[in-house]
C-alpha cells in the first residue's frame, strides 16, 4: 500500500487514505484522490455498459431461467 492511494467510502460518502474505514465498506484502490471521488460514477457508467452488452443477456434463453426447453434446469 502506498502513500497515495485512495479509496471511497460507501458509508460516509467521502475519499479516504489508507488509514480510513474498514475495506467491506470502500470502492478502491485509486491512484488520486479525483479518480476515487467518482467511484460510484464510474460503478454506474460500469453498470450500464454490462447491462446493454449483447454477448451477455440474462432474459433470453439459456440464461438458467429454466425456460430453454420448458424443463426446469435442475
């Protein structure tokens, strides 16, 4: 760990250093204090890109809704 990583706190909502909460609550490490201060932007933008990725569609079939051929998947 280095001097000038920083991390974002989910519980308070603000950057922190090394020193800060525990790791279950933060996003990180980042290189800068800027980069880390858009952590939830970054995990939307993330989100987005997943969510409308083609090569990964949990609705249609095959995706384990057990609806492929009408037979439950287990």
């Amino acid at each position: 760990m280095s001097e000038s990583e920083y991390w974002f706190c989910l519980t308070h909502h603000t950057v922190e250093g090394a020193d800060g909460c525990r790791a279950k609550d933060r996003l990180g490490p980042y290189s800068s204090a800027e980069e880390a201060s858009r952590a939830l932007d970054k995990v939307a933008e993330r989100n987005e890109e997943w969510d409308n990725d083609p090569k990964w569609n949990d609705d249609g079939p095959g995706s384990g809704d057990g609806l492929t051929d009408g037979t439950p998947d287990n």
